[in-house]
C-alpha cells in the first residue's frame, strides 16, 4: 500500500511528539478528514483525492514508513518542511534526531521545497548546520536569543536541601495558589514519589510520565485541560510540544540542567499574552547550574539576589 503526498498545499511538520493526538504516532489532516496511521501497515487508508494535505510527525514514525520496501509515503512533492523543535530534534546521539532528520530532508526532492525550523531557544549548531547545507536563509527572531518571556514573573527559591523541597511545596499549597499549575522533577521516580506526597495534601493532583499507559496519559492530559486536575507533576517529556492553555504557575520542584531546559519549562506559562509565575527550588547542589538560569531571570527583568550574581557559570 502507498500513500503519496498529492499536489497543492503539501506541508511536512516533524515535531518531537504529537500531544494534540496522543494516540498518534503520525496524523494526516486532509481538508476536514483525519486518517490515523497506527502500527499496522494495513491500518493505512488510501487518499484518492486530496487538495490539502498536511502531515504531522515525529521523526521515528516517518523513517519507519520511508523504510518499508516498497517505501509506504512518497514526499517527493512536499513543498513545506517544517521542524518544530530544532534545537532538541538536531541533537546529536541517543537523545537526539539528527540522522533520522537528515533521512527526511534527502527525501524531500522537490526542487520547490521550502525549509523552515523552529524552535523557543537558539542552537548555533543548528545555524551552522543551515548555513553549510540551505540556500537563501532568513533567520527571524523574535525578542532576544534564549531569553524566557517577560510575561512570566520568575523567582528562586533557595530550600537548602531535598527535605526543604517538599517543605517549600506544602507551604506554597498552604497559601494558596490559582491553578492549573505544572510541576517539573528530573525523573519518572521522583515524580512518583511527590505524587504519592501531595495526594495527601488535599489538592487535585496527578501525574505523567512514561510508565503509563497511552491511554492513562491521554485521561490525565484531557483531565488536567477541563480543570479536573489542579497540579500536574511531569518530567521534561511535557517541556516541549505540549501546549496547556492557561497554565498560572509552573514549579521547577527538581533544578534544570540548563538554561536552555529552564527556558522551556517556564514557557508552558505566560503564554499567548498571557501572566504566569514560575518558581525555581534550589539546593546547595544547584550552585553549579544557578548562574546561567539566574541570567535568564535578570535578562527578563525579574530580581536576582546579588550573592547569587556572584557565583562563577558552569563551565561545560
């Protein structure tokens, strides 16, 4: 069975995950109709007729359907390639995409193709790898490089150990808060156990991640976007891609490893015009990494304690 991207508007979106369709793997809009393209290769439906199409994918899916013999889609007449994420999907090794993009953009062979990358932060190997491989740049940039919104009021919150984080987070509970709020920790076990944590505290909590089923993260998603769930606690799998309308406040329980992270996380709010807060726990084993967020903070105009002005940036 092969599908081929039909003539008009034909528009290639690689993103890092499909949370609006979270039962995708890839999904294909065509004018008002939605066909799945699910695991089975026979579950593919054949489109006899089609003057938009745009296709929206993670990047793993599609090779997969590039490498069938014979290959099950055809992007030769793909006239938009877009990459949302750039920054995260051009990393290189395990926990990036960069082989696989380089399989997508070499089978886009339309000498009209036009190629465009997104993303909320700046990467200079990305700019580099841009200018060596495209013609005919234009790079947009909209407010400073690597900078977090100025909508968003950011603080730091030293809580001195582990045991001062769940202290700081039963206090901020106990003065109240307006959600939905979105709760960031470093790992699947961490965002356990202060699941297991906050359940007794009275509030409407879940949590995502990874070791829940599809259909379980799909109910918590839904859930937390009607207001069923007031505090959400994820790992960085929700950092990206996911786009919670409303978010008030995001709480980084577990520091970023970066800047870059930071930037993300805090963008789940303040979005769209919108005010959000976002607060920072650290410890004394932050210190290395709290110079480079605590510019960010300072850059969007939000104070930073002199003392911590003064610690030396992490050199990697």
């Amino acid at each position: 069975m092969y599908y081929t991207l039909c003539s008009g508007l034909c528009v290639l979106f690689v993103v890092c995950c499909v949370p609006s369709y979270p039962t995708m793997y890839c999904c294909i809009f065509q004018t008002h109709e939605v066909v799945k393209l699910s695991e089975g290769l026979s579950r593919i439906h054949m489109i006899h007729k089609a003057t938009e199409n745009i296709l929206v994918t993670t990047p793993n899916r599609l090779i997969y359907l590039l490498k069938q013999d014979p290959p099950v889609i055809d992007l030769t007449r793909v006239e938009w390639l877009v990459v949302d994420e750039s920054d995260k999907l051009f990393e290189d090794g395990k926990s990036g995409f960069r082989d696989q993009l380089a399989s997508i953009f070499l089978a886009c062979t339309s000498h009209v193709v036009k190629r465009a990358l997104f993303s909320a932060t700046f990467a200079f190997d990305v700019e580099q790898w841009c200018k060596l491989n495209l013609d005919n740049i234009i790079l947009v940039s909209v407010g400073a490089r690597n900078a977090a919104a100025e909508t968003v009021d950011q603080e730091l919150l030293f809580v001195g150990s582990e045991t001062g984080k769940l202290l700081a987070m039963r206090d901020l509970v106990k003065k109240g808060f307006t959600p939905p709020v979105l709760v960031f920790v470093q790992s699947i076990e961490r965002a356990k156990e202060l699941f297991h944590e906050l359940i007794y505290e009275g509030i409407n909590v879940d949590v995502i991640h990874a070791d829940k089923t599809q259909q379980q993260r799909d109910n918590v998603v839904h859930s937390f976007r009607a207001g069923k769930i007031w505090v959400l606690i994820c790992t960085a799998l929700l950092a990206r891609g996911i786009d919670f309308k409303g978010v008030n406040m995001v709480i980084n329980y577990d520091f970023p490893t970066s800047a870059v992270e930071y930037i993300h996380r805090i963008g789940r709010t303040g979005r769209a015009g919108h005010t959000g807060k976002a607060v920072t726990f650290f410890t004394e084993d932050d210190k290395p990494l709290l110079r480079s967020v605590a510019n960010v903070i300072q850059q969007a105009g939000c104070p930073v304690p002199d003392y911590i002005k003064a610690f030396h940036k992490l050199q990697r």
